[in-house]
C-alpha cells in the first residue's frame, strides 16, 4: 500500500465532500499517479465496505493497469491488455461506447462470456462500470464496482461512481499534463544544452542571465557558474536604459530582431545579432535569446559601403543573411513544436520548417558558388532529396534514384522548383509506403534546350482517386499546384492503386 493510501487502512473518511477535497489536494501537490488513484479507489471502498473498486486506463485501445488494490492479482492480470469493445466485460464495453456498463449478475449476462470463469474464481457476482472523459471528452479510462453477490446499484451508488469517475479523470489528465510538461522541459533542455548556436536564457526586467548554454559559455571566455552572475548590461556595452527599451520590446513581442556591441571577457567587442522570443519555463518568463557573431559581417557592409562596384559581396553578404535568418526561423519553429499539444498544428509546423529548410539550402549553395543569380540543377536536387528524405523515419528502407542534368537555372526558379520537390518528396513518405515496407522513388530533371522537365515517381501506394480529383488533396499539392502555375508550367499527376504516382511538371526555359 502506498504511503498516501495508508490512512484508510482502518478509517473511513468523516464525509464525501471531505474525501473529495483531499483528493484534489494530492492532485495539486502533483502525487504520482498510481498513488492518487489507489487512494481514490481505497476511500470509496472505505466509504461502502461491501464494494471493491478498480480503476483501469486505456493505452491503444486496451485495458491497461490503473489501480485494483482489492482485487486478486491472477484476476488484474487477466483483465490487463484485453481489447476494448462491446462484449468485452463490463469495463471494455463501457471505454468502447463511451455510457455506463450495469452487470448485476456477471454469469449470465453475454458481455461476460469471456470472462465470467475468472470472476467465478475471484468471487465477483456484479459489475458496474463508468467510462472516464477527458476534458475533450475522449474515454481515458473506466471506474468499476465489482460486488459478490448478484446485485443492482442504489441511487446513492451511481452517485459515487460518478463521482469517482470524475475525480479519477482530474487526476489523470493532470498527470499527463504534467508529464508532458516535464518532457516539453527535457526536450528544451537538450535542445539548449547541445545547439551550436549561442543562447542565452535571460530575465526581462532585471536582464540577469538565468542560463546559458556551454555555446555561450565558450564563445564569451565565462566559465557557466561566473557567467550565471551576469546580467546582460554587463556583455552589451549599450547604455543601460537603451539595454532595457530593448528587452521590454522583445518581451511584449513588439520586436524580436537587434542588432548589439557584445563585450567578451577578453574585453573584445563582438558585434551580435540576437534573435529574442519571450517564453515559460518552470513557471517563470524568461527572454529565450539566440546570438550570431556577424562582427566579419558587419566589416564586410562597411567595406562594401565604400565601394558599390563590388556587387559579388553585396549578394554574398545578402544570401549569408537570409541563410542565417532561415536557419533561425527553423530553429524556432522546431522549438514552438513543444510547446503545444495539438497534433494537426504539429504537424503544420514541421511542414513549414521543412520548406525554409529546402529554401535555405539553395542559399547555401548559392551563397558557397561564384554566380549568386544561378545554380547547377545537379548541385542542388540530389543533396535536397536526400535531406528531405533523411528527416523520416524508416529512409533507409527508400531507394533514392536521381538523373538530374547539369541545367543551370536562376534562382527565382530554383526556389519555387526547391519547394515543389519538398511537397511531393514530404507526401510520398508519408503516404506512399505503409509502415516497414520497402520503396523506391525517382527523380529525373532534363531539358531540351527549350523546354524544362522534372519526373518525380515512386512504386508506392498510389493517391486514392475520386470522381473530383483526388482524395485527401491537401495544402501540399495545392501549392504545388500554384509554384508550377508561377512557373508558368504544366503539372501532370498519374497514379493507380499499389502501382505508383508519377508526377510530371514542364515549362519553358
């Protein structure tokens, strides 16, 4: 018995509504789970001797292990993992339909079949069982009340099984709550802890450096312990009020771009540009603070102020810039991605940093070439192929085939071909290969001199057809769609059912 369960071993509790307040009380104080359902389930039984209660949770669709004290372990075993659905018992009939499960005489009753020679064993004659809701009213569980005679329940029992069912979703939905909370934390720690970039956890009033990572530690000379001493009015060399002003924008979300003299102690004095996004973590608000060096940067635009003729470093200090911006919008996005729950909005925002990432690659080939207004068709794809693919799970088992021709292409078409091979690459491995199979997709890209052609087919699955189009047809085919219209080019999509999509898209040179 656990400890917080141990005072109904020989009390029972002065009124429900008492009970009830010490439950919440252990929900606040963030108990763990399997100690506030064993308390919950010992204080109903305590409040009615005769009823022996059980809490199950549902995971994949099956029973899973809640709390059962009271019950015969060869029983709980018995019962853990079975699939829930009508005629599976009191508890998996009433999680499949989502209503209250009345059993007054488990031997004869048909949803019991399966299971009334385990309950003969264990002496249980009735069951009633109350699904558990979350607060989106899905079924995360069931509350049961097993008797050893064969019985009906009073007013006053449905009363407490509702209750308890109530209680029961409190507390697990706050436990999942707060275990995601911890892990959107780890997963923030060691995506501070391990980035390359500088970054600094950093409060808005007082400018005192609450963290920062071993990037930031290095690259301004502190050991971690003399550097947490620090506010930020001691690196930025900018008037102190000005350094405030700047925070204060930045937490209202009014700016969150600057440009900042950072002194390292050294005494050398960096020229920075921070990107700073308010957010919270344990409770409190903090700025979240990444830094780039840009001091070359910055001597270059003051070279190249002097002398305009030099056009090559204009266009390489500008696709340095929207590489470095990019990479700190998917950096962003990727954070955003754990602070919020919803699974479609996930996934939106994965698919967004997987176009900036496609776009930022051009850049950087771009930026690393001697012509910044064009690029080799053949230095590009392949390596864009692979990175998109490399970003699902299960890649290895995908064949990449590319015939790409060396077609030198500007980059106003190279950007929106980027982002068009993205949307199909992204779509098919999602959908094309069901999960452990083997695929293989190919892209070819030529062009007679006249007009341009890009093929990018797989072996998969096929997009499912109907009497309009196409099923399922989302924002990434649509935008296809629109990027191949810019292009002033046609789309062609052919595909059937377990023998592949090939898509087919052309335009002039």
């Amino acid at each position: 018995m656990n400890k917080v369960a141990k005072q109904f071993s020989g009390s029972i509790p002065p009124t429900f509504e008492s009970f009830r307040s010490s439950v919440l009380e252990l929900i606040v104080s963030n108990s763990s789970l399997s100690d506030l359902l064993e308390y919950l389930v010992l204080g109903i039984e305590a409040f009615s001797p005769e009823n022996i209660c059980s809490i199950l949770l549902i995971e994949n669709q099956k029973l899973a292990k809640g709390s059962a004290p009271s019950l015969p372990n060869s029983y709980n075993e018995k019962i853990y993992g079975v699939q829930i659905g009508e005629g599976e018992g009191s508890c998996g009939t009433a999680a499949a339909i989502g209503k209250r499960v009345i059993v007054e005489d488990i031997q004869t009753h048909p949803y019991w079949q399966k299971y009334k020679e385990i309950a003969r064993e264990a002496n249980l004659a009735a069951c009633w069982s109350e699904p558990i809701f979350s607060s989106e009213k899905k079924v995360i569980g069931t509350f049961a009340i097993y008797r050893k005679e064969v019985t009906s329940p009073t007013e006053r029992d449905i009363k407490i099984i509702e209750s308890a069912a109530n209680l029961a979703s409190i507390a697990i939905e706050r436990t999942i709550s707060h275990r995601r909370l911890e892990e959107s934390e780890l997963r923030f720690r060691n995506f501070f802890e391990k980035n390359s970039s500088v970054m600094l956890l950093i409060e808005p009033i007082s400018g005192q450096i609450i963290d920062a990572n071993m990037t930031a530690c290095k690259y301004y000379g502190y050991p971690r312990e003399e550097i947490l001493k620090l506010q930020i009015q001691d690196i930025n060399i900018l008037q102190e009020e000005k350094i405030a002003d700047e925070r204060k924008l930045a937490s209202e979300e009014k700016r969150n771009y600057f440009n900042f003299p950072h002194k390292l102690s050294s005494g050398e004095i960096r020229q920075v540009e921070v990107h700073s996004t308010p957010i919270e973590t344990n409770g409190q608000k903090l700025l979240f603070s990444i830094i780039h060096d840009i001091t070359e940067r910055k001597i270059a635009e003051e070279k190249v102020a002097t002398l305009l003729s030099e056009k090559e470093l204009i266009l390489r200090e500008v696709h340095h810039r929207i590489k470095n911006n990019m990479s700190v919008m998917y950096n962003l996005l990727e954070l955003q991605t754990d602070a919020i729950l919803d699974e479609s909005a996930i996934r939106s925002l994965k698919d967004a940093a997987s176009r900036i990432k496609s776009m930022a690659m051009l850049y950087d080939k771009l930026y690393l070439g001697r012509d910044f207004h064009a690029l080799s068709l053949d230095k590009y794809l392949p390596a864009l192929a692979e990175e998109i693919l490399s970003n699902f799970p299960g890649c290895e088992e995908v064949e990449l085939i590319c015939n790409i021709e060396p077609i030198l292409l500007r980059q106003e078409r190279l950007q929106p071909l980027g982002i068009i091979t993205n949307e199909i690459l992204t779509n098919i491995m999602k959908y094309a290969f069901p999960k452990g199979t083997k695929g293989k997709i190919q892209i070819q890209a030529f062009s007679d001199d006249k007009i341009f052609t890009l093929i990018i087919q797989d072996n998969g699955k096929g997009i499912p057809k109907t009497d309009n189009g196409f099923e399922n047809e989302g924002f990434g085919l649509t935008l296809v769609r629109m990027l191949t219209k810019q292009l002033k080019g046609k789309l062609n999509i052919e595909t059937g059912t377990d023998q592949g999509t090939k898509f087919h898209i052309n335009f002039f040179l």
